[in-house]
C-alpha cells in the first residue's frame, strides 16, 4: 500500500528558476520520482536547453525548457498563457526563480528593493493566479494539486546586509498561509519550503574553494556540517509534491541543517 507513497507518477509540474542550483535539483527529484513533464524556466536560453536536455535522459519523464524573465507581470502572464495552451491541468507549480541582493541599509536603492520585491514575492503571487485554473482542474480531496514557495532561512533570522531579500522572503512565507486558506475549496495545497545554505549560483562565492578557512569555518557553525545538497532539497520537494507530503498545507518546513539555531 505504501510503495507508491513517494511517488510523482504521471505528474505535470512547473518549476521556476530551473536550469541551475535549487530549481534544477527539484526538477531531477520529480523526473526521478515517474513526473511525466516537468517544465523549468530561465533567462538564459543556452543554460535552460542544456538543462532540459541533461534531465530529460535521467528518466522517462520530459524536461521542457521555456525562457522568459518573470520579474515583469507580462513576462509572468506570458509563461502562464504558454501553459495553459500546453497543458489543461497542472499538478505541482514551485515558485523557485528569485535573485539575492546585497543590500545594506545605507546602500540599498529603491530600485534594488523594487527588483527584489517584484521578483521574489510579487511575481510568484501572480504567477500562481494565473495558474489557479489548471492547478483545480484535476485536483480532488485526496488527488490535491501543489504549489511550493521557496522562502530561505534569510526569513527566520536578521541579515541587516540582505534587507530587502530577507524581507521578500518573510513576506513570501506569511503569503503561504494566506493562500493555502485562500485555495482550500479548490483542492491546492500550499506549502513552503526555506532552505539554508546549499550548493547553488547564489552562494558559489562561499563554497567554490571547500579549502578556504572561511568556508570550513562556516561549515563548523552549521550544525549539521555541512550544506545542503540535490538529495535534500529534492526530497523534501519530492515528499510535499507526492502523497506522503498530501496533508500538509499552509506550512514552512525549514531546511536548513540548524543554521537558524546559531544565528
């Protein structure tokens, strides 16, 4: 009864900042677990082609690249129409693509607090929106289509010198309770996920010399030693989206290794 319990057998998902880091690990998992079509966005369309087509041989699930820039509504509405002309339902939507700038108070720009607000909360808000029909149309009470924000352990603690992302992404994990009530009758279930810190483009700078003191330092303030790793961030992906992770809904599960609890 229970060996299909992990299972994304048949599932169509989209996952947004997908040809690299956090958004490109889910994407393997959901292959790996039976999905029949993930589809990944990025800017970059070299990036995304290479990504989609490295994905689409490591199963007998399709990994389909679209381009596009979300951090403008157009270029949300955009992806959202390409979807639904694709696709008329949707299984699972993360909402992964976001950008981390360095802002200290007394450099941060209104621009910089714009760019970050617009991509890191407003867009996956409407992106989610325009996808609300094709979440609920095969949605059922124990069949519940998903949607997955990813928030960061920036949000449980204060990083005065990333003020705007820390803020987006607290901002994202009160907007997961919210729609998770919002979207209930329909059957979608809302959840998010705050990683720590893992192997991605946004913290190459610390880990791309495992050698430097300051990098073993930080692995020793990690109480679990390490970073987060493919496995870890696609397994929890994986157990929300599949019908293990089926009756959670509005929560924040923080992925982290314990960074939080020492900072």
């Amino acid at each position: 009864m229970l060996k299909n319990l992990y299972s994304m057998k048949d599932k169509i998902c989209l996952i947004t900042g997908g040809s690299s880091g956090l958004g490109s690990y889910i994407a393997q998992g959901f292959l790996e677990a039976g999905a029949k079509r993930v589809y990944i966005t990025a800017r970059s369309e070299e990036k995304l082609t290479a990504k989609a087509s490295e994905l689409s041989k490591l199963s007998g699930g399709e990994c389909i690249g679209i381009t596009g820039d979300l951090s403008t509504l157009d270029g949300v509405n955009e992806l959202a129409s390409l979807i639904k002309k694709k696709e008329s339902s949707l299984d699972v939507l993360v909402n992964n693509a976001g950008i981390g700038l360095g802002s200290p108070i007394k450099t941060m720009t209104s621009e910089d607090w714009d760019r970050t607000m617009n991509l890191n909360t407003k867009s996956p808000v409407f992106l989610t929106q325009a996808l609300v029909e094709p979440l609920k149309n095969k949605s059922s009470l124990h069949e519940p289509s998903r949607v997955i924000f990813i928030s960061s352990v920036a949000a449980s603690i204060v990083v005065p010198s990333v003020l705007a992302y820390s803020s987006s992404k607290k901002v994202l994990e009160h907007l997961t309770s919210q729609l998770a009530l919002a979207l209930t009758d329909d059957f979608i279930r809302v959840n998010a996920i705050a990683p720590g810190r893992f192997y991605s483009e946004m913290t190459r700078r610390a880990w791309q010399d495992p050698e430097a003191e300051s990098f073993k330092a930080e692995l020793e303030r990690i109480p679990a030693h390490r970073y987060g790793d493919l496995e870890d961030i696609a397994g929890v992906a994986t157990m929300l989206c599949s019908r293990a992770g089926a009756y959670f809904h509005g929560e924040v599960l923080n992925l982290d290794g314990g960074y939080r609890l020492r900072h």
